[in-house]
C-alpha cells in the first residue's frame, strides 16, 4: 500500500496535502442545512437510539456514500478486541501526535462529554463544529429516507462524522477503535488500513458475535486488509488460531507481542516502569496489571508504523507513552481511603480487575460501587469480584440498556451476602465513604456510562472535606 503523509507547515498544525474542507454549499449540509444548537443535537442524538444496533455496512456504504466517502481520503490504524482497546488507543495516538503527526482518535463509550468520542490531537470535536456536522448528517439520513433506504443507526452516524471531521482537519493518521466485533462493524467501512491491532480477546457480545471464543476471535479479525500488516496480543489457543487463520488467508503479516517479554517491571499506583525489547525504561501513569500489555501493544504498534515509512524516534515513544492519559481504567481519584473507578463490564475485565486488586490492596478492605448494563454477563462478573469485597452498593444506570440497582442488587446476593441498593451515583459514594476507614479501597466498576457522574461526586466530595479541613484549621 502507498503511504501518503507528506506533511507541510501551515503556522498552526500540519495539514495533509490534498485534504480541504468541503466548501460550503457543496453537497449534504452546505448553505441549505438547518442549523442545530447543541442541545437540539444532543437531543436529536438521545432519539437516534430507536434505530438500535445493525450489524452490517449498507447503512455506512449509503451514508458516507452521500458525504463523498470521506474515510477513502484517509488512513487508519483500527483497533479491534474485548478489553483494552481504548487504552492501547490512548497510547499509541500519544505516541504519533509526539512524532509530529496530526492524529485523529475516535472512541466510544465516552466517560464525561460526547464529544470525547471525535477528537483530533487529543482535543475533542467543539460543540460548535458539532453542531455543524451534525446538521450535513441529519440531512444527509433524511434524504436516505426519502430514497426508501433505511435510516443509519447511532453509531452509524457518529462514525460517519468522525470521518468527514478528520478530513477537514487534515489527520494525517486516524487510530479507530471499534464498536463491537470488527467484520461487520460500522468502522470497517474503511479500506486505507496501515495496521490491525488486537487487544485482548475473551467473551462478550456474543449473541451478536458468537458463543465460541474462535467465533468471537474470527469475527474481530474482519478488519484486517490485504496490504496492510497486523499486531496482536498473545492470547487464547483459539483466539491465535482465528487469527493466524485470517492473517495468513489474506497474506497479512502479524506480530505476536508477549506479555512476558516486559522485563524489569515496577508496578504502582502512579506509574508503572517496564523495558521492552530494545526500550529500557519505559514509564506509564496509568494503573492496573492490564496496561503494561496494553503499551507493549502501542510500542509494536508504532515500529510497525516506523517500518512503514512513518518517522517515528524513540524519544516520540517514551513521550507518548508517559504522556497517554485515559480515565475510567484502575484511575485513583482519591486516597485515605482510596478510591479507584475501573471499566471493567465482562468476564475477562472482572478478572483483570481481581488481579489488580490483590496486587495493589492486598490486606485491606474492600468496598464495590457497581453499576451495570442489563444485557452484560451479571453472574460471571459478579462470581469473579464478589468475593473480594466486604461490602456492595449497588447503582442504577440509564438508557435502554439500563439496570435497576435493586435488580442488580438481587443477583450480586447469590455471591455475596452483604450488599445494598442505592438509588443514585452520589447516595452510592456517601454511603461507601462512610463504611469506609482511612486504609479501605473503595472501587467503583461496571458500565463505563455511569464512571463519569461517579467521578464528579467523589471530587465533589473531596473538595468538600478539604474545605471542611481549613474551615477547622482556622
């Protein structure tokens, strides 16, 4: 595949030659779009929900179709896997923004804000250009509608914009993340793929991608393309095997990287030191066993890029990689007690999270903030991390996929025999901090949709008893 990254300096970012702005007035969305605030988008976004989830690319085909195609003038690095593909994104779109190159990041679920989900050089989509993209999108699935063709889907549309803004912004380079599986995913529209990464590969999702680990393994390999090369996180015997299998069918070359080859590493709750083949002394400031794997990921990654006529140095390696940052994945908010909010939404996640528990508070006691969407694998994940904990508070969480708190409640008490329903985020985090002494743990985990809100009570609350403190020291 050619590489095209010629780069020039316009005084204010690096833009792509031959990457322009569509013009105004120029196909869907120019001079007779309707204008939308943002709430009117946000709003238009919460009903988007009723077309639900459509596996499959005629939707995508027929919308990007209308805007031009906008992925085709772009080049991509898609991640696929179960877990960790958000923080191996993290990493390596660090890395390539410190090697110079203006870099797209699209992600999904979001912590705090909807537009963390389209972000070019770490900065997230204004509301502003939201807005605007929003109003070509809308137009663009209305006159689908009126052609008699089916109406995109949620994540059909945001995928699609993404695109059509990473092209205006002339990202030389887009790190796409999927959305569920691969093969048949909105993101894999994209045909301009430089390299594959896979994640960690286990169960989740499978009603849609399959009751066997191989099905689920051979489904997220659809995105790998002819041309381009693969990374891949040693896993499972059958997830290896789907993937070999797919790898050598298409003449895709594919790098295995082993955990174990991370030498000399230093593990904490700030930072965590590893050397890696011939990189000693990296550093990474976000917690949780799981993320050494998930750099080893993003440094094999960008060598593989390197070889692809991308000019990557070492120092943009151990930069990008210190200076990734990504919420919502084993981050400490607060110590004295500690508080940590966690990911973890399946059974693999629920084991990763058990072994970063025993690791880092090993002899102390442990608290559960739990809330979870009701078609996750409650029972698995609740089996694995229950046990841990001396206590249990559930919370509810919103949308269509929502669960109760009291129903969560019911089958965490299968596994353990201590455990209270609360009816919002912030009674969750009261309650927790007031069983909770000065050498208790308190992690929250489940649903990433509610991380966000749980997040903001608990520095709510912090900010509340270091005010108390000087109140009294005066």
């Amino acid at each position: 595949m050619e590489i095209n990254h010629r780069r020039r300096n316009t005084g204010k970012a690096e833009i792509m030659e031959g990457s322009l702005a569509v013009p105004e007035g120029e196909g869907p969305g120019g001079s007779g779009s309707r204008e939308m605030s943002y709430p009117e988008v946000m709003e238009y976004v919460e009903g988007l929900g009723r077309y639900g989830i459509v596996p499959g690319l005629g939707n995508m085909e027929n919308l990007c179709g209308k805007l031009g195609n906008p992925q085709d003038s772009l080049q991509f690095v898609h991640i696929a896997g179960t877990n960790g593909k958000g923080s191996t994104l993290a990493f390596l779109s660090q890395i390539l923004k410190e090697a110079g190159y203006r870099t797209g990041r699209y992600l999904s679920p979001t912590i705090f804000d909807y537009r963390e989900r389209v972000q070019a050089n770490n900065r997230p989509i204004s509301k502003k250009e939201l807005c605007r993209q929003m109003a070509v999108m809308r137009e663009a699935c209305e006159e689908l509608v009126r052609e008699g063709k089916p109406h995109p889907t949620a994540f059909e549309i945001e995928t699609a914009m993404a695109f059509q803004y990473f092209k205006e912004q002339g990202c030389q380079v887009v790190v796409l993340e999927t959305g569920m599986g691969g093969l048949l995913d909105a993101t894999n529209i994209i045909t301009n793929t430089l390299l594959a990464v896979f994640t960690s590969i286990s169960y989740d999702h499978m009603a849609v991608l399959g009751k066997s680990l191989k099905e689920i393994a051979w489904n997220k390999a659809g995105i790998m393309k002819p041309g381009a090369a693969a990374v891949a996180l040693l896993g499972e015997d059958e997830v290896m095997e789907a993937l070999t299998q797919k790898a050598q069918g298409l003449g895709v070359p594919m790098e295995i990287v082993d955990p174990r080859e991370a030498k000399g590493i230093r593990r904490g709750l700030e930072k965590q030191l590893f050397s890696y083949r011939e990189y000693p002394g990296l550093e990474i400031r976000l917690a949780g066993l799981y993320q050494v794997e998930n750099a080893l990921l993003a440094v094999a990654a960008a060598k593989q890029l390197s070889g692809a006529g991308f000019s990557i140095s070492r120092q943009a390696v151990y930069k990008g990689l210190f200076g990734a940052a990504w919420p919502g994945r084993f981050q400490v908010l607060a110590k004295k007690p500690y508080v940590v909010a966690d990911g973890a939404h399946n059974r693999d996640g629920a084991c990763r999270l058990a072994q970063s528990i025993q690791f880092y508070f090993a002899g102390r006691r442990i608290i559960y903030i739990i809330g979870m969407l009701r078609d996750k694998e409650h029972e698995e994940i609740l089996k694995t991390a229950a046990p841990l904990a001396q206590h249990i508070i559930t919370v509810p969480t919103k949308g269509p996929r929502g669960f109760a708190s009291y129903d969560l409640a019911l089958c965490a008490g299968r596994y353990h025999g201590n455990v209270t329903a609360a009816d919002s985020v912030e009674e969750a985090v009261e309650m927790a901090y007031l069983l909770a002494d000065k050498d208790t743990a308190i992690i929250a985990f489940g649903s990433l949709s509610y991380l966000g809100s749980l997040i903001k009570a608990v520095e709510r609350k912090n900010s509340k008893g270091e005010s108390h403190g000087k109140q009294r020291k005066n």
